[in-house]
C-alpha cells in the first residue's frame, strides 16, 4: 500500500465514530484496497490500541461491516481480522464496560450464527479468550469446548492444566506485545537508531522496551516447550488408542480361531463315537469289547454310563401298555 493510502487511512480511522455512515464510507473506500489485506488490518489494529474505549467500539463495528460485505471475495481480509481478534475481544472487554461487553456479544452471536469464520472460528475465539458471552450461541457449533482425548490412564481436555498454561501463556504474548507496539508507536524517533547513538533517547522508555521484548521473547519460549509437551502426550494418546484396537482385532482373531478348532473336535469326536457305536452292534463279541473297553474308563466315568443306562430304563418303564404297543409297532 502506497504512504499516501496509509496516511489517508490513518486519518479516516482517527476521525471514526459509530455512526453508520461514517462506518460504511471508510468501509466501501476500503473496498477498493482490500488487496492490501495486511496493510490494511495492521493500521486499523495500531489505531484500536491507540484508541480510546469508544472509539474502539466503532473500529471494531468497522471491522464487522468490512468483513461482513467482502464473504465473497474477500477471505484474505477476514482471515486477516480473524488473527487479531482474540487480542482485540480480550482489549476491548477489559474495562468491564456492560455496553460494551453485550455489543461485543451480539457481534460474536451474529458471526457464528452467519459462519462468518467457519463453523468453529467464534468457538475457538471464545476458548482463547475466556470471553463470558451473553446467552449462548445458535448455529452450526453451540459448544466452546474441544472433544476429549483419552488413553489407559490419561486424559486431555480443553480444561487440563496443559491448555491452560497455554492459552496463559499466548494471553501474556498478545498483552506484551501490545504493550511493545504502544511504545514503538510512541517513541518512533527515540527508538530510531540516529537517536539511541547520539543518546538523546529516553533512557528510561529504551530500558522498558527492551525488558518488555525479554519479557516477551521468554515467553515465547515457554510456549513453544508446552506445545512439545502437548504435542507429545496428544502423540501417547494416540499410540493407546491405536494399541488398543491392536490388541481388539488380534483378540477376536484368537477367539474365531478358537471356536473353528472346538467346533472341529467336536464334530471329530462326534463321528468317533458313531463309528464305534456301529462296530458294536455288527460285532459278535459286542460284550466282550464293551467289557474291555469300560476298563479302560475311570470309576467316575463308569458311573455317569451307569447313570444314564438307569434313566433309559425308567423312561422306558414309564410308558403305559398301550403306549409300549404303539411305540413297537412303530419300530415293527
């Protein structure tokens, strides 16, 4: 974007209000810039951290009107706006100010509701912000917490300690840096290099500034080794997980290979059994290999065959005269 364009910009932001046609002349003027997407979102954020609370109001109000008239064909500025927004809700909320919060609100409802940042974009902005909305929110997505990740005796969650230094830690960053970019916006020419060597800058500003970056850069670092480990036990999750349906599949195979071999010796002893049942009946010495054969049967085996020879009989006996008549003639 051209210097003249950004200081045309500047100046149409500064002189903002929420009155609806200053919101739609900056916005449709903005229209026919919005290729300079980056350019465009990082001016309007500099002007709402330099603003007053009122004035912050309109420019996010600008925000939505801009983003609410370029769906079509204009992604890259929304996804631009979405990055900041999380720092820019978390701001603009701070001061616990009750027009302020419901219009934030209503906001938030309207560009869930509409998919404005796809179905899980408010969602998500809620969870980085902690913002407490009014009511609750209608549409594709009503839940601000993510699924549960489990393993044998583990468990992540959006509420786990992990994701709460996290979300922590990416709070304190987006503050911090705020705060480094009020002081650049503030002190330009004494933090100019000209400036520093020939020691006219304030000392005491030049002293904030870079403990701030410190600050900021240690931070950082602490984020990134809470993602490792994040990252890593979400790994172990998912190593579980898989094991665990491992060993269900390799389970049910031993199982099905289990009853295929029982099945098998059961039909083989089936047909043992038949065989030699139809030996002893053709055979003439029938008693004798009977005879031969119980000795080789355990006494408590002797006694289940006795058993059950005994129960034959009773069963037999039972019968009436004439059923006894009937059942020979049926074998007749």
């Amino acid at each position: 974007m051209k210097q003249e364009i950004q200081k045309k910009l500047k100046a149409s932001l500064q002189k903002l209000d929420s009155s609806k046609q200053s919101i739609e002349t900056v916005s449709n003027w903005l229209k026919f810039y919005k290729h300079d997407f980056k350019a465009i979102v990082s001016i309007w954020y500099e002007e709402f951290c330099a603003a007053n609370a009122e004035r912050r109001l309109a420019l996010v109000y600008l925000c939505n009107d801009i983003i609410q008239n370029n769906r079509k064909d204009g992604m890259n500025l929304i996804g631009e706006f979405y990055e900041y927004l999380p720092r820019v809700v978390t701001q603009i909320t701070k001061g616990g100010n009750t027009k302020i919060h419901q219009s934030v609100s209503r906001l938030l409802k309207i560009w869930h509701q509409r998919r404005i940042f796809g179905s899980k974009g408010i969602p998500l902005l809620l969870q980085q912000t902690q913002f407490a909305l009014d009511g609750v929110l209608e549409g594709p997505t009503s839940t601000t917490t993510s699924p549960e990740v489990k393993g044998k005796g583990k468990e992540t969650t959006a509420d786990s300690s992990e994701i709460k230094e996290i979300r922590g830690l990416s709070a304190q960053i987006g503050r911090t840096e705020d705060e480094i970019r009020r002081i650049e916006m503030q002190n330009k020419e004494s933090l100019s290099t000209s400036a520093i060597m020939s020691g006219s800058s304030d000392q005491k500003m030049l002293k904030k500034y870079q403990t701030k970056i410190w600050d900021c850069i240690q931070n950082q670092r602490t984020l990134l080794s809470a993602l490792e480990s994040w990252k890593k036990k979400i790994e172990e999750s998912i190593s579980d997980k898989e094991n665990s349906v491992k060993q269900i599949k390799k389970d049910l195979l031993a199982r099905k290979d289990k009853m295929a071999s029982e099945s098998s010796s059961k039909v083989e002893e089936e047909s043992a059994s038949a065989l030699i049942a139809q030996k002893l009946f053709s055979s003439q010495n029938a008693a004798e290999l009977l005879k031969n054969a119980l000795k080789t049967m355990s006494n408590q085996d002797k006694l289940k065959i006795s058993a059950q020879i005994q129960q034959q009989e009773n069963n037999t006996h039972s019968h009436s005269p004439s059923e006894q008549a009937a059942k020979r003639a049926r074998m007749g």
